[in-house]
C-alpha cells in the first residue's frame, strides 16, 4: 500500500514566475538541503517535457547513490508530475501542482512512495516520514528565500 506525503505553500508571486522558476532543472539543487550533496548529473540546460529523463546523484543516511526521474505530465503552468525510474523507492510518483489565487501562487507538492525490501520498509516508514517533512520544509523555506526574500521572517 503505498503512502502519501502532502505539504502546500503560499507565494506572492504569479503562477507563471513560480512556474518558470520550476522549469529550470537546476533550481532543484538550490532547493535541497545541502547534507544530501544533491546534484543534477543531466547536461544543463536542458528542456522540460513529457518523457524527459533527469539523472541525479545525492546522499540520503549518509549513502551515495543515483536516482533517475521521468516526466510523465508537462503541462505549464499548471503541474507537471515526476516518477522514478531508478532510485531508493519501489515508487515514487510526485505530483507538483500550481493555482493561481489573484496576486500569489499556491504550490502543492503531493508524493505517492512505496519503500523497498518489505517489512524492513514499514519499519522506517516513520524515519522516511520525519525525513520527506525535513526535506519539503527546507525546500520551502528555500522558495521563500528566492522567490519572496520580503517575506522571510528576519530580512
């Protein structure tokens, strides 16, 4: 049964800068915290689209290893949704959905994983859990930072 991580954020500004920002494949590096050494290992740049294949190498516990995504929905600057194809998951499918709300932009990110080598796999369920939260909230707060920095709580 796979499980299901969902975090949204609040941005004032328009769907198609938020949008654009996501396009580019090498703001995904700037959005990830650092101790996972994220790196994006497809020549850059590169164009965005269905069937798009993007190979990364990062750390997760400590572990080195590669993870590839395909894009199976590009649809500007609605969503667009990402599922790996090579990674530490038996599935990840992450859906990143844009709606526009008059001056700002609501970004919701939805994750559907199921995690390797059952039952081993239920048991850190709640380590990867903790882990997606720590992540997405880092990624957050990197957003606010580069697209609102007005908006940053001590600027």
């Amino acid at each position: 049964m796979p499980q299901i991580f969902e975090t949204s954020m609040r941005l004032p500004r328009s769907r198609d800068d938020v949008f654009d920002f996501f396009a580019d494949a090498g703001n995904l590096q700037r959005i990830t915290p650092p101790e996972l050494h994220f790196r994006v290992l497809t020549q850059q740049p590169f164009q965005i689209a269905e069937g798009t294949l993007i190979d990364y190498r990062l750390r997760l516990l400590g572990v080195p290893f590669s993870w590839q995504t395909c894009i199976d929905l590009w649809d500007p600057p609605l969503c667009f949704v990402d599922r790996q194809v090579r990674g530490p998951y038996r599935r990840w499918i992450h859906t990143h959905t844009f709606v526009d709300e008059g001056d700002e932009t609501i970004i919701n990110d939805r994750v559907e994983y199921l995690l390797p080598l059952p039952p081993i796999g239920r048991i850190v369920s709640p380590l990867v859990k903790w882990q997606l939260t720590r992540i997405f909230s880092y990624r957050q707060r990197a957003i606010r930072k580069l697209l609102a920095p007005d908006r940053v709580p001590g600027n």
